[in-house]
C-alpha cells in the first residue's frame, strides 16, 4: 500500500503498518500494542449520533476482547449511560479512566463502565477517517496507571494504525457488496417508504423489491428492516 504521507515522524512499527494487508494483519498490530504498553486488550469503536443507541458489540470494528464479553455487557448496560461514552462527544482529547478515580470521587451515572466491562483502566483515544467518520481507539486493562511518555507514545501509535487500518480496510468495504440497485432501493427504506412504494418508484415489481430487500439484509448480515437502515448509516453506504 503506498503511504499517502512520508513526512509524518515514523518509528519501529511502520514496517508492520507498510506490509499490513488485512483484518488480521491489524488485529495483530493492535494486540501487540495493547500488551506492549500494559494494557490486555483493545477495540476499536465507530461513534455515531450523539443520542443514537449504542450497543458496544455492535459498535466494534475490530477488537480482541474476549468472546461473548461484548454481548454480555449489552445485555445489562448501556453504552450511552456511560461516562466514557458521553466524554467522546464533549472533547477529542486521549482519556485515561481508572476505576478507582470513579470510586474516589463518588461520580454517578455512567462511571463505572470499567467495572461493567471488568476492567481496572481503560485508554480512550479519539480518532478519525479521511472522509470525517469518527472512530476511538480503546486499550483495556487491570494495569498500573501509565505514564506521560508511554501516554503520547500509544496514542501517536494509534492514530497511525488506525489510518492504516482504515485505508487499507473500513474504506475498501464501502458499499458492503450491494449494487446501484441494492443500494437505490436501500435508499429508499431509509426514508420509510414500502415495497409496494419502491416498487412504483423505480419500476419493478414488489416481488422484486422484496427479493431485493433480502438480498440487502443478507449482505448487511442483519435480520430487519430496522437493523439493515442503522448498519447502511453507520458504514456510511447511505446519509
């Protein structure tokens, strides 16, 4: 992949990030990251409306936590209810939380998302896409608390691999493999319209706009209508 910038400062990662070429080639870079800077695990979120209700599963574009922990978490909490979450529309500035911070000074809602997830202390750091979508980039672990130089080290790593990664993968999924069609008739569900209504709109019949329909939902790997509009939004396929 050529490197659009050469004049940004490089270090010993940028061989890795040159020859990555996958998912699991950045899984892998991001892990190593995690666990070179002492934390056990990472995730990167995608962010989306403000007030848009986020399940953390369903916000994860690429992440290590263990399996089913995601799932878990959502089905007893809210992403939306919690302090990390909120503090990601207030300022773009990297966070560190730590559990024991939320116990010493006594915050209320949404404070103890790390002893929901399970976790001593979580490293919040804000990135974002070419193209303006923003994402965060978040370390996990029951570590010590890091310090000033090791803070600008993992958050400069990780908004270098995160470029990588969403250049060299989020960007070339765009579109999740629907045709001008798809994606028309997809267009028009977003805005509430029914088969019937689709069907005279672009000239076809219902039976082909349902086909259609569920062919979208199968290669958006969603089960409704509702699903299928939130996940087409998020990756951008539609505004």
């Amino acid at each position: 992949m050529a490197v659009l910038n050469r004049h940004y400062r490089r270090y010993d990662f940028e061989g890795d990030l040159e020859k990555a070429l996958n998912r699991v080639d950045f899984f892998r870079i991001f892990h190593t990251m995690a666990l070179r800077h002492g934390f056990e695990h990472f995730g990167v979120l995608q962010l989306a409306n403000e007030h848009e209700t986020s399940l953390l599963a369903g916000r994860l574009v690429l992440h290590d936590l263990p399996a089913g922990l995601a799932d878990a978490y959502d089905k007893r909490h809210r992403l939306n209810d919690s302090a990390l979450f909120k503090s990601f529309y207030k300022s773009t500035i990297p966070t560190v939380w730590r559990a024991s911070d939320a116990a010493q000074n006594g915050s209320a809602e949404g404070a103890d998302f790390l002893d929901q997830i399970g976790f001593d202390m979580a490293l919040a750091v804000p990135v974002h896409s070419v193209a303006g979508t923003r994402y965060v980039v978040l370390f996990l672990g029951d570590g010590e608390d890091i310090g000033r130089r090791e803070h600008f080290e993992i958050c400069y790593e990780a908004n270098c691999t995160f470029d990588y990664f969403y250049r060299q993968v989020l960007a070339n999924k765009a579109g999740m493999g629907l045709t001008p069609r798809e994606t028309e008739i997809l267009r028009w569900i977003s805005y509430g319209k029914t088969a019937s209504e689709i069907a005279l709109i672009v000239s076809v019949s219902e039976h082909t706009v349902n086909s259609h329909t569920a062919t979208i939902l199968k290669k958006l790997d969603v089960v409704n209508r509702t699903q299928m509009v939130a996940k087409a939004i998020r990756e951008q396929i539609i505004q």
